[in-house]
C-alpha cells in the first residue's frame, strides 16, 4: 500500500509521522482538521493500538472527533482539557516566519481556539504549502448567517484600503446551500492573491460585525514538519531558529492506510 502512495500522499504521511514524534504518554493534544491532519490521526491511533500510547485528544471538529474514536483515541472536549500540551494540525499556507493561512476544511475556529490553549503548535504539511508571502490561498473568514451579505460589503469595503492584490470575495457553498460551520455560521473566502501586511488586516477584519474569526494564524505556529514526496522532512522550530532534516522509513499498515479521510 505504501508503495501507491502518490508523492502528495506520501509527503502528507511522513510528516504526520514525524510529528508524533513529539507526543508523550500522558499529553492532551489537540488534533486538527483536514486531509493531513487524518493522517496524523491515523499514525496517532497505530501507536495507541499498538504501542499503548496514552494520551487524550481534543478534536477540532466533528468530522476529526469522529475519526479519532474509529482508530482508538480517548476524545475530550476544550473544556474539559482546559488546557493542552500540544496542538498537531495542517494548514493551507505558511511563510518563513510560520504564520499561516487556514480554514480550507472549514474549521478554522475551533482549530485558533484549540491552538492558542496549547503549549505549542505545530503544523504538518507537505512542500507546496510553503510561501514567500501569503495570499494565494483564499484566505476564509468565518461569520455569522445574520445580515452576512452586510458584513461582505463592509469587508470589500474594507479591503480597497489593504494592501492586497486582489479583493474578490466568494460565499462557501455546499452543492446548492451555503456551507455551514460546525459552530452553525458562514464561511466567505477572500481571493487577495498576495497580502502585504497580514498582521493588519487579521486584526482588521475582526473589528467587522458579524465576522466571528479569519484564517490568518499569526505568531501561534512554533513548529512546522515538512514533508517531501520522496519521505524527506525537516522540523523547522522557529523558537530555536533550527532546521532539522530527517527520513522516514515506513512500510505497509493495512490498519494506517485502510479507508483514509481525505
């Protein structure tokens, strides 16, 4: 099975991998959400099966709760975690400085929620992920269904005086109907295409009515495992300014590959 593993799926796998590296017996870990993520659940889930890990994981969302109970990780809310060690999640773009955009899987939330009640983040993601400057992903802003064409137009508005290159804004639908959050609300994406000052508009656009939170996950990221399509990673700790470089060797796990969430 691993040997047919395309190298998207396989740069995905070794850095979910690796990034169990940094769980320890007796951690609560927030889980993340989205196709990298369920890898890391997976892996996670092995080693509970497996090598009788202890650990207690808070979901980012219903869709990664669910998943965590299908492979064997004791699940428990925010709240009562209070706190956690660590937070291992994906994301759908990062610069040199680790910040980052997220929210491609909806769930970008829950996901600042559980981050900011860490000890540490860290982010598992394969090479393309990686940006000079952020923006090309569309970035998502979660806001609530009342009046929400209203808080669209002060957005625009809002965003000619940005430095942005684009400013085009699209309701996320599902098939016919909008998309809806775990939390109930609505997710616009904002095609900006490169932003300036990020730091700027994330705090900009919290202060529009209606928006609840954006995708921009500024100084929250500590740790990003990058993974290769070749099984190469590095772990670039932006607390420590150090890159380490490894290789992951794995073999068939009918348990790891079967029936993956993407």
């Amino acid at each position: 099975m691993a040997g047919e593993l395309s190298p998207i799926d396989t740069a995905k796998f070794v850095a979910a991998k690796r990034a169990c590296d940094f769980v320890e017996n007796g951690m609560k870990v927030g889980l993340g959400t989205g196709s990298t993520a369920a890898w890391l659940v997976r892996c996670l889930g092995e080693m509970v099966r497996e090598d009788g890990l202890l650990i207690k994981g808070v979901p980012t969302s219903a869709r990664t709760a669910a998943l965590a109970r299908d492979v064997g990780i004791e699940v428990m809310s925010l709240d009562e975690a209070k706190w956690l060690d660590l937070t291992i999640d994906g994301a759908d773009e990062f610069d040199g400085d680790l910040n980052l955009i997220k929210g491609g899987g909806g769930a970008l939330l829950q996901e600042k929620i559980v981050a900011t009640a860490s000890d540490q983040m860290l982010v598992i993601a394969d090479i393309s992920k990686q940006v000079d400057t952020l923006g090309a992903f569309p970035l998502p802003v979660e806001l609530i269904p009342f009046g929400w064409q209203t808080s669209k137009a002060l957005i625009e508005e809002m965003l000619s005086a940005m430095d942005v290159l684009g400013q085009r804004t699209s309701l996320r639908m599902n098939g016919d109907a909008p998309f809806v959050t775990d939390e109930g609300n609505h997710i616009l994406d904002l095609h900006l295409n490169r932003i300036g000052n990020a730091r700027q508009l994330a705090m900009t656009l919290n202060q529009i009515p209606g928006i609840v939170e954006n995708g921009l996950f500024m100084d929250i990221c500590d740790v990003v495992v990058v993974g290769y399509g070749d099984g190469r990673v590095e772990v670039r700790d932006i607390n420590d300014g150090t890159v380490q470089e490894d290789r992951i060797n794995f073999v068939e796990s009918d348990n790891l590959f079967f029936d993956l969430m993407d």
